[in-house]
C-alpha cells in the first residue's frame, strides 16, 4: 500500500467515527427533524472538506518521500552521483542531507576503491615486468651456456658475470618487495627506537659510492654542522633512506656533476628541533605533476624503464615509508641547478623529547 493512500483512508476512518459519533449525539439532543437533518449534512460537508484538505497536504510529503526512493534506486543501479533536492519541511529536508552526504560518501569510496585496484594492476604489470627482463637474460646466457655455444674462457666467464649481476639484480628486487610489504604491515613499538649519529652513518655508507661516482665522474659533497647530529632514527633505517636518496641521485646525475648531501636544523615553530637532510643533483629534474606520485610504488618518472634509467621504482617508496614511520616528513623540490633536491626530516635525540612524542605512522 502506498504512503499517500494509507494516510487518506487513515483520515477517512477517523472523519467517519467523527460523524457517527455526531449522529448519535444529535439523536439524543431533542432536536427536531429538521435541525438533525442540517447538523448531519454539515457534519459530512466538514468531512469531505477535511478530507479534501488532507488529501492536498499529503502530496508534498509524498513527493519528498518519492524524491528520496528515486536517489536511492539510482545509487543502486550505480549512479553515485545521485542526489536529493533540499525542499520540503524541516525533516524532509534533514533526510535529503543526510541521504547526499552519503551519496557523496559512497562516491569517494568507490573513487578509491578504483584507484587502490588501478594501482594494483599497474603494480603487478610493473612486478611482471622487472621480474622478467633479468629472468629472460639469465635465461638466454644459460641456453647458451648449455648449447656450447660458447668456446673461449673469457667470453665464458663474462656470461658467468652476467648471470651473477642479474640474480643479484633480483635477490635485491625481491628483498626491497619484502622491506616494503613489513614495513606497510608492521609498526614499530616506541622501546625499538634507537639513536643514530648521521657522522658514523655516512662514514659506514658513503665508501658504497665511490665506484659509481668514479664510472660517471661525480663528485659528492657533504655539508653537516659542526656539532655531532644525534637522531631518534635507528641507524639502518636512516642509513638505507640516505642510501636510496643517493642511487636515485647518482642515478640521474649527469657526468661530472656533482651532488651535495646536506644536514640544517629546522629553526622555529612546531618544526623546532627536527633535522632536514637535502640530497641535491644537477639531474633532469622532476616534472611538479610527478613530485608526489614520485614516491609511489614502481613509479619513475622514466616511463620507458631501461635498464640504464634505474632499478624497480621501490627506494623512494621505501624511503618515504622509513621517515613516515619516525614522524618526519620527506619531499622533492627542484633545485637552484635545475635537478632535483630530496629532502627529508628527522627528530634530533637531544632535544629534550621522549621518543613516545613521535607521531608513529
């Protein structure tokens, strides 16, 4: 039954128990024929004029009450942009809000259910795609190597090297997969957090680099304060961010250039006692509509994804999670050179805070 014919027979049953009450009042009032027979018409005319006035006031809740079924058969039938308009009285119109703020809900989370399945097809396209290129090489080098295709000893062992080059190429690849998949998964107790001294890291990790920087010329310059810098980082998690920063920057810097790695206390506001690290090249530079989705998971700003463009697209991703995980925050700007310069902050150890004042992530 509908709504507007359940009330109007509402009303109709009421206006008839009226007037046969009436009626019977009338019949014991010691009224005469005729004054009986005028109440009892007046009494059916109220009726009907009643009713009629009933049956008009009702239509405007019924076109809010079909105004609502008729969002909400569309949002059903996938039409989130459904919405209700704000007419009627004061609940009507209270009902049509609370029904738009969950259209728009509903909208906002299908806008991310979308895009968490598209990043999902794009990371397993990505995944397939850097899993099988040194996959493939390793395995034309063994068919050749089977077949005795190969005869001098030098050519042998340059086809031993590659092979080795390439599954270590995926040992490290599977390994920053692992990292990054824990640390998504697991968060850090504060009684974990240890104290780092960036001087002994770097001292421990830039000897990595002097063979890269040596192949394409590059000179690496560090810029620290004079005092020691103690951090509420653990060192192996602030030695891989400055690791990962550093491959990207040698990376991408052209031959003989030079890259500077740099530590400045943050000075004022809620800021205070955080150290920012920049690592600065004279690369190509990032695009401003490719900063953010940058530190993404397979993402690089080298779409074609050579070989001689870099690894998987995992370290910044890492890195961004390693800084996040520690309450700081880790960007990229352009630099004075036109390149590019990562930046990220670390909470200093002596500055009078507890490591339970982190925002862990």
């Amino acid at each position: 039954m509908k709504l507007r014919t359940y009330l109007l027979l509402a009303n109709l049953l009421s206006i008839a128990m009226i007037i046969l009450l009436l009626l019977a009042f009338y019949r014991y009032m010691l009224l005469n024929k005729e004054q009986f027979v005028w109440l009892t018409v007046a009494s059916i005319g109220a009726g009907l004029v009643s009713a009629l006035l009933h049956f008009v006031l009702v239509r405007p809740l019924e076109a809010s009450v079909k105004r609502i079924g008729e969002g909400a058969k569309r949002i059903a039938e996938g039409d989130l942009k459904a919405r209700v308009e704000y007419t009627g009285l004061k609940e009507f119109r209270q009902l049509a809000d609370q029904f738009n703020h969950m259209g728009d809900s509903l909208e906002a989370s299908f806008k991310q259910v979308s895009a968490a399945e598209a990043a999902q097809r794009e990371l397993v396209a990505n995944m397939a795609h850097d899993l099988r290129t040194p996959l493939a090489s390793v395995q034309s080098y063994v068919e050749a190597l089977e077949d005795d295709v190969i005869q001098d000893e030098a050519t042998f062992r340059q086809y031993l090297a590659t092979i080795r080059t390439e599954t270590v190429r995926l040992g490290e690849l599977i390994q920053d997969l692992f990292e990054l998949s824990t640390l998504e998964s697991a968060k850090q107790e504060t009684e974990e957090f240890q104290i780092s001294v960036a001087e002994d890291v770097l001292i421990e990790l830039l000897p990595r680099f002097a063979k890269p920087c040596e192949a394409k010329s590059l000179q690496l310059k560090v810029e620290l304060p004079d005092r020691p810098l103690k951090l509420r980082m653990a060192p192996r998690h602030l030695e891989r961010v400055l690791q990962n920063l550093l491959e990207n920057a040698v990376r991408y810097s052209p031959k003989e250039g030079t890259i500077t790695c740099s530590a400045v206390e943050v000075d004022g506001g809620p800021a205070s006692g955080w150290i920012r690290f920049a690592i600065e090249d004279q690369g190509p530079g990032i695009p401003p509509e490719e900063r953010e989705r940058i530190f993404e998971r397979f993402y690089r700003s080298d779409r074609s994804r050579n070989r001689e463009s870099g690894g998987a697209g995992l370290g910044l991703s890492i890195a961004k999670r390693l800084v996040e995980q520690y309450g700081g925050e880790i960007g990229v700007v352009e630099s004075e050179t036109g390149g590019s310069t990562f930046w990220f902050t670390v909470l200093e150890a002596n500055d009078g805070r507890h490591a339970e004042n982190i925002q862990l992530k």
